[in-house]
C-alpha cells in the first residue's frame, strides 16, 4: 500500500527521530516529498509511506501516541475542474503523472492519488485553479 499523509509536529517533537523510526521499527519506507522542520517551532512533513496495510497502521498509531497530528493528504488536494478551460499547462511540469489529457475529449483529468504535492501546477496554471494545502 502506498498512501500520503501531512504529519504536524510540536516544538517538542521536532528533534525526536520519527521517520528513522517509522522505518527501522515498523518496516515502512519513507518517501519525504516536502517538509519545514525549524527547532523551537513547529513541524510539518509531507510523506508518501509505502508498507503494507498492517504495518502502516502501526505505524500511524506510533506516530500518534507521540502527539503527532496525522492527516491523511486526499483530505488537502483540490482542482477547481468546473473553471477549468483545459489548456493543459499544468500536464506539461507534472512529475507524477497525476495530470493528463484525455486525448478523446481533450479534457484534463486530475488523479490526486498520484499526486506527489510538488506544487508545480499550481505555478503553472494560469487560472490558479489547483489548491494544495500543504500547511493548515
């Protein structure tokens, strides 16, 4: 299983090694796409884990019983495809693959679970239609 989650740290959390722990204790791989870590502030972390269901559970309980705040990433991935003109410049910087043009209709077609949360397509839309909250 693969899935992304926005991990919120308090500043007492932010020296604590959690990922390290994630992966050595709970066998999960760890992929940080984006991160702010600032000792004496607050955390957040935008992860991908990739490990079975079972261990991925674990290892969100783990993360909670330490007071981190978990929240799942399709909760924080919006396009306004209703204003959409479907120009398609937001295909072309999309790393993922979550961007694509359905070369029947020509119409874009977002997959936000293969969403990496880059960013770029939000820079790269002229309409400013794609909402990736990263931070609350």
């Amino acid at each position: 299983m693969k899935a992304k989650f926005i991990l919120n740290f308090k500043p007492d959390m932010v020296d604590k090694p959690l990922t390290y722990l994630l992966i050595k204790e709970y066998d999960i791989k760890i992929n940080i796409l984006r991160g702010i870590i600032t000792p004496g502030k607050e955390g957040r972390l935008l992860i991908e884990m990739i490990a079975d269901d079972d261990a991925i559970e674990k290892g969100l309980e783990f993360l909670r019983n330490e007071n981190v705040e978990v929240i799942p990433l399709q909760k924080k991935i919006s396009l306004r495809e209703d204003e959409c003109v479907h120009c398609g410049a937001c295909i072309s910087v999309c790393p993922s693959g979550a961007l694509e043009m359905n070369r029947e209709n020509w119409m874009l077609v977002f997959t936000p679970e293969q969403c990496v949360a880059c960013g770029l397509c939000k820079s790269a839309c002229p309409l400013r239609l794609f909402k990736l909250d990263f931070a609350e």
